[in-house]
C-alpha cells in the first residue's frame, strides 16, 4: 500500500500534486534542482504531512516517486536511487521548450523509462491543467462521473498501485493500455490529453477512436 509519495519537481503540477496528496493523508517528499532549501516556505504551508528532501532522498523515501519535470531533464532523474520504484511521469515533450529529442519512434513516455530502466514507470497527471487538476478531485462522485485522468503503464501492478493514488485525489482512471499505447492518446495534442471529459465521457470517446 502507497503511503508515502516523493515529487521531483515543483512547479505548477508538482506543486499542485503536493498539495493534494497531503490532503488526503499520503506523507510527502518534495524535491526540486534549487534543493530542500528552496522548499522551506512551501512545505511550513502544506503542513506536517510534507518535507523538504533533496531529489536522491525524495526518491529514496517514498514508496512511490513522481516526476514533473521538464521533459528535457529526465535524463538527470537518479536511475539508482529508483530502481524497483513505481515512477509516475507527469512530464509532456514540447519541443519549442525542451528542444528536438529524437524518440525514435517510442512514446514520451518510453523515452523517460528508457532513462530510469530499473523503474516502473506509469504516465499518469499529464493531460490535466494544473488548475483544473487542483480544483476538480471530488470524491463524493462516483467513479464514472469523477474527471477522468488516462494512466498507461507496461507493468499492471504498478498502474494499479497508482490508479489507487488517483482514485483517492477524487479522480476517475481510465486505463488506455502499455506505454506503447499511450501514443495518440496522452501526449500533447492527443485525443484524450487536456479535455475536460467525465471517465464515463472518455470511455465512449475511446472506444469511438478505436
């Protein structure tokens, strides 16, 4: 059972995910490139439940790691320290940002698991505003009618471990298959990335695309 989470990174999603995820009880370890120092403010508001960590120690901690990153830094991610972890990537390639990475033909996310190959890694927080990702958890919903976040991942303990998480942030999970598949699906531009649809909404729009 997930009950602590590291983040790397700590901007818009990061941050926003830390807030949510010491709400709902999960001890959390926030880490980011400028160190614990930089963290001080943030995790005196978050409360008890949030620590400062330096990116090797949040990783270390926690059960499960999340990165949210710029894409073109998760090459700097510690492989070491997350071997055997469970790696959520919120990361999205945006060249005009991150600059031309050659993918050769794999998804983003393959791309990121190829830089940490001893983790588990699972695309998950990556198609939802950060705004509408700190507003629109409700948990007195019922699944089908919860916003929906896609996950895909190639190992199905570690998607469940994290459908758990984003369950219990207020979410719906639709499940859109191995990394592999997330290609046309979860990355900018695709057909379920940054739509504001309900999981029921999401499931017919699947299945119509397939």
């Amino acid at each position: 059972m997930t009950t602590s989470i590291g983040i790397i990174g700590s901007g818009n999603i990061g941050g926003t995910l830390a807030q949510l995820l010491t709400r709902a009880g999960f001890q959390v370890w926030i880490a980011n490139s400028r160190g614990p120092d930089s963290l001080e403010e943030m995790v005196a508001a978050l409360g008890p439940g949030a620590h400062a960590a330096s990116v090797e120690e949040a990783s270390r901690r926690a059960d499960l790691v999340i990165e949210a990153v710029p894409f073109g830094r998760v090459g700097e991610l510690p492989a070491e320290t997350l071997e055997g972890k469970v790696l959520v990537s919120a990361s999205n390639y945006y060249p005009g940002r991150d600059g031309e990475i050659e993918l050769g033909g794999m998804s983003q996310t393959e791309h990121v698991a190829r830089q940490v190959p001893g983790a588990k890694v699972v695309k998950a927080f990556n198609t939802i505003y950060w705004e509408h990702l700190r507003d629109q958890g409700d948990t007195t919903k019922q699944l089908e009618e919860r916003r929906v976040i896609p996950i895909a991942g190639d190992d199905p303990d570690a998607v469940d471990q994290v459908a758990g998480v984003v369950e219990r942030l207020g979410f719906g999970v639709l499940k859109v298959g191995t990394l592999s598949d997330s290609r046309g699906l979860t990355q900018p531009g695709d057909l379920l990335y940054n739509v504001d649809l309900t999981l029921a909404q999401a499931k017919k729009q699947l299945e119509s695309h397939r």
